[in-house]
C-alpha cells in the first residue's frame, strides 16, 4: 500500500500505513511523516481511523 509520496525528492517509499501506527502505556498513536506523535487513543481502531482521515485531509490540501 505504501507508495512513494508527490513531491518528494528522497526516493524511499512511504511508510506503511500499519507501521506509523504504535502503542505505549496502553494508549495508541500515530507519527506523522514530520515525526509528530498524534494521539492518544484508546484503541488501535481509532488511531487507524484518525490516522486515515489525517492522510486524506493533507491530501486535499495537494488539490
């Protein structure tokens, strides 16, 4: 599912998604492409979810 990201020059594909997504102390998070941790939340589901809309709305933005 990863593909390599518009408009960036390194030549690495993207992370997975499924790989951005990480738990500490019971609380889930996601990281942004930036290094930034979002969350918490209490399910792995709801960080996936956010992490999805997160995606789609930077995407927008690219429109």
């Amino acid at each position: 599912m990863s593909d390599n990201r518009h408009k960036d020059n390194s030549h690495q594909p993207a992370p997975d998604r499924s790989e951005r997504v990480f738990s500490e102390q019971d609380l889930w998070y996601f990281k942004t492409r930036e290094g930034d941790e979002v969350g918490p939340f209490r399910y792995r589901s709801e960080a996936q979810s956010n992490l999805e809309n997160f995606m789609e709305q930077l995407k927008a933005q690219l429109k």
